[in-house]
C-alpha cells in the first residue's frame, strides 16, 4: 500500500520564505512531500508579509510543494481572500474554501473548516456557524459505510480535547471551541490539525469506541502546531506517512498503539455543552439567485432550444412564467423564455427544467437536461429544480438501457453562464463503466489536472461552493469525478475523452462545431428523438 508522505503547518502570519525554505530543507532530507496543509492564519497584515505575498502571487517566487491553506481567521486576515470560495491564489497554492471536503486521486480525504466559531449571527466573512458544520457532517456520516476522514484541517482547537490526555501548555480555561470538539467526535479523522494557540502539542492517540461495547475502530491523532518562525522555536512543522483509510485493510487500520486513552468528546449527556451543532441542516441552502457573470466570454456550445410549437408547450410555458425563476441580466441562448433559444431542439419541458439535442451532438441521441429559469451550475440549484433534474436524469438511464447503451453526465462550470447537464449514451458493447471512468482520470492527468472522485455520500455543493469553476462527472454506476479547475481548461474535455479511442472512437466528432446539421435535418432528429423518448417522459402525463 502506498504512504503519503504529508507536512502540516501551523500559523505561517505572512512568513513565506522561512516556511518554504524549512520545507525545502526537510524535502533533502526525508522528501519529497506530496502535500503541505497549512492551518491558522496564513496571511500576515504587516508591509513585509505583504511584500513577501506579492513575489508568490506574481510567479516570482513559487511554493515547493502543493500547498492548501485553510481561510481567514480574523477579520484584517479576510480580504487576503478573494471570496469565500476555494481557489488556486498562487501557483502551487490553493485555498480550500469555508468548509468541505478534499479527496485526491490517491483516496486521500480530507475534511476542513476555516476561521473561528461564529458568536453572533450573522457571522463575520471570517467565522463559521453550525450549519456550517451540519452541511459538512451529514452527507459524510449519513452511509452505513462511514468510518471516519484521514485528516481533518480546523483553526481552532476543540475544546476539551485534553482530556483523559497529557496536559497542554495553554490556558483551558478559554481554549478551543465546543462546536470544533463535537465536529471532531463525529467526523473521527486520524489526524487533526489545528493552530491559532501559539502552542505546539502532541496529545496522546484517543479511541472512537467504547471498548467491550463497540467493535474496534482506527485511533484519532490531535496535533496542535506553534506560528512559524516563533521565537521560542515551538514546532511549526509536522510530517507523517499516511496510508489512505479507504485502502487499508480494517484489521491494519484498527490497531490500537500502547498510549492509547479514551476519547476526551464522549462527556456524560448533561456534561456536553448545547452547541446547536445538530441540529439538522435545512433542506435547501442554495439560494435561487444567480452569481454575478464573471465578465467571462459564454462559449455556445450545444446551444439547445426552446419550447415545442404544440399546444402542450403552450401550456407548460404558462406553467414556467407564472412561477418566475431566476431571469439573466443579458441574453442568454439556454433560458427557455429567451428569445435566443433554438425552440425546434427541445425535447421534453418539465416544471423547472427541459430536455433538448444537444446541437451539435456527438451522437444521435446526445441530450442535455437545463434548468428553465436562470442558474450557472448544478451547486445553485434549488431544491425543487435539482428534484426535477434527477427525474430526468433517471428517465433517460430508462431510455438508454432499452437501447442497450448507458449513459455518463458531465457539466463544465466555466465560461459558461446557464447550467447544461451533458448526457451522452455509451453503447454497453463498447466499453465498460471501469473503462469510462479510467479514461477521464488518464486524459486529465495528461493535461496535468488530477481529477479526484467524491465519495458516495458527498454534495457537490460541499466540494463546490457557488462561483468556483468546476468540470464534473457522473458515471451510470453512481460514481461521480470532480476537477476544480484552476485557471485553463480545454472547453471540448468533455466531448474529447467521450470521442477518444478507448470510448465512442469518434475522434472526428469532439467539436461540436464539426457536427453542425441544418435546421430541417435537425427538425427531423427531434422529432424522432421525441417520439422515441415519449414512453419515458414523465413531464408528458403531467
């Protein structure tokens, strides 16, 4: 099984240089890493620091090894970040985002929560709530498959976590948060890091279980770390092989070391403190507003279409206005209101969503499912809409498997300014799901992006916050692929991996501009298409 070699950092407060040239000290010496995970305040507010930043973020000075930072621990700290969203801020360093969950190719996962725990609503740009926290928890502990994350990255320390443990040097009286210490507790990570404390502390390793009442479980490791460059020469650095949990054998996994105590979070119920923590995150968070256009070109590719000219769409158009979605500030080729839609290529209309030929399509029955009113991507949906595209969605797998195909979905968030859900069928006697799946991660990698797959139980909203620019893939077995893309990205990805020889071998057919038809030929496509998918189309009884 193959160890990680990883790093974890504490408070950096500006200084790059010392960081990265300690790094590559320890690099000579047990490298190379493949990861360095910073927690606590990453920036500093100082004329220096800012001087040290600007080399990094113009390319003259690069991190040497990838690092990921986690956000704003203080407000002077939050306008170092753009947004709240996760992106790449300097070459070779990403910032994780709010909350969420990171897995890399390897399997790796790791959980994160930037800043400190909100005391007032609403809650500075710098701070978290505890729906914060209950959007991270519940689609990850929600299978019966769930054990725990590799690593879990936090500012804050959780408070109590020494308990039954060595004892810390800092004041525990006002250390740490509760709501970090139940995250924690639920989230079981074999490693925690946190920071913002000026202290190093290695507490003992503590169970997830209770023992002679549960089956045994990995042990969970807390490792606080000092600020970098910090005069009484605290450590700020820590480095560890990880084997990821999700390729480990239970048995290996689950050995208890010799110094092993009990968990510090399983206090007696009246003991715990009331952290509002569980409380069950609401159905929907996803606004139905849209992000601003980012000034980015909109590419108008597979532009689709509007309404079928028969009374049925009549009908369902009267549906769609009187209940308005989101409206586009300018015109827009996929808003089925707008006048720039291509109404001869639609398919199927439902309440908050349509189907159409994609224009263009790679093959005969290539259709993309889009939202009526105005969204950029599938992470702004809400909840109604995403209802509605999952129907679809199962609709047309029922469509394609009665033509003896199975059918893979991908969205491209990135100049782009209305969400299309690509849906291409794959003949079944062409190529496995294995063999699909391999070609993205293989064709990726060959453009230097590492693809990383999302575990079962992950929201895509967790991974990506409205406004990050993401190419995301499902696959007909469930499993889903996800690349946040960092600053280029070919726009024809998708339609090229799908057309390559180890899948549809159509190499000819990967831009949708050299498969244009005329409007009759098109016409005709539909109408067929549309007859064909009718036993199939719920939105037709309704």
């Amino acid at each position: 099984l193959k160890e990680l070699p990883v790093l974890a950092c504490g408070d950096v407060e500006g200084r790059l240089t010392a960081l990265f040239t300690r790094v590559q000290t320890i690099q000579k010496k047990a490298g190379p890493f493949d990861l360095l995970l910073c927690v606590g305040e990453f920036f500093g507010s100082t004329p220096e620091a800012e001087a040290e930043w600007q080399q990094y973020k113009t390319g003259a000075k690069k991190a040497p090894v990838h690092t990921y930072i986690l956000g704003a621990a203080s407000q002077k700290a939050a306008k170092s970040f753009p947004s709240a969203d996760g992106c790449e801020l300097a070459d070779n360093i990403t910032y994780l985002g709010r909350r969420g969950v990171f897995t890399g190719v390897s399997g790796l996962q790791i959980a994160y929560v930037s800043g400190r725990e909100a005391l007032q609503e609403p809650a500075p740009a710098h701070c978290f709530t505890s729906k914060d926290l209950s959007a991270l928890v519940a689609p990850l502990t929600g299978g019966s498959k769930f054990r725990g994350v590799d690593v879990l990255l936090t500012s804050q320390w959780p408070r109590g976590v020494w308990q039954y443990g060595n004892p810390p040097e800092v004041n525990t009286k006002f250390c740490g948060s509760d709501s970090v210490a139940d995250l924690a507790d639920h989230l079981k990570p074999r490693y925690h890091f946190a920071a913002l404390e000026g202290a190093h502390y290695e507490r003992l390793p503590y169970r997830n279980h209770v023992i002679l009442q549960e089956n045994a479980q990995h042990v969970s490791r807390f490792i606080a770390l000092a600020a970098v460059g910090n005069p009484a020469k605290k450590k700020y650095l820590y480095a560890f092989n990880i084997v990821p949990m999700k390729t480990m054998e239970p048995s290996e996994l689950v050995k208890q070391p010799q110094d092993v105590t009990e968990n510090p979070y399983r206090r007696t119920a009246k003991d715990k403190p009331k952290t509002g923590f569980n409380a069950t995150p609401e159905e929907d968070e996803s606004s139905s507003s849209v992000t601003e256009e980012r000034g980015v070109p909109m590419d108008k590719t597979n532009s689709p279409a509007g309404p079928v000219s028969q009374g049925s769409f009549n009908k369902s158009f009267k549906k769609i206005l009187k209940k308005q979605p989101p409206q586009p500030t300018g015109p827009c080729w996929f808003c089925l209101a707008s006048p720039q839609v291509e109404k001869h290529l639609v398919i199927s209309i439902g309440t908050h969503c349509y189907l159409a030929l994609a224009k263009g399509s790679l093959t005969p029955h290539h259709m993309l499912i889009l939202p009526i009113g105005h969204y950029q991507s599938v992470v702004e949906l809400s909840s109604e809409v995403l209802l509605e595209m999952e129907k679809y969605k199962s609709a047309l797998k029922s469509f394609y498997k009665s033509k003896g195909e199975r059918c893979v979905l991908f969205e491209r968030n990135y100049r782009s300014q209305h969400l299309q859900l690509q849906v291409v069928p794959v003949p079944l006697d062409r190529c496995t799901t294995e063999d699909i799946k391999e070609a993205f991660m293989v064709q990726a990698q060959e453009q230097q992006m590492e693809m990383m797959e999302i575990p079962e139980h992950t929201d895509l909203k967790q991974i990506a916050p409205p406004g990050t620019p993401y190419f995301y893939v499902e696959l007909d077995s469930g499993e889903k692929l996800y690349y946040r893309i960092q600053k280029h990205f070919p726009l024809q990805f998708g339609r090229e991996v799908l057309a390559s020889e180890a899948l549809l071998n159509i190499p000819t057919r990967a831009d949708w501009r050299e498969c244009k038809q005329s409007r009759e030929e098109e016409e005709a496509s539909c109408k067929q298409l549309r007859d064909d998918f009718q036993p199939y189309d719920f939105a037709w009884e309704d």
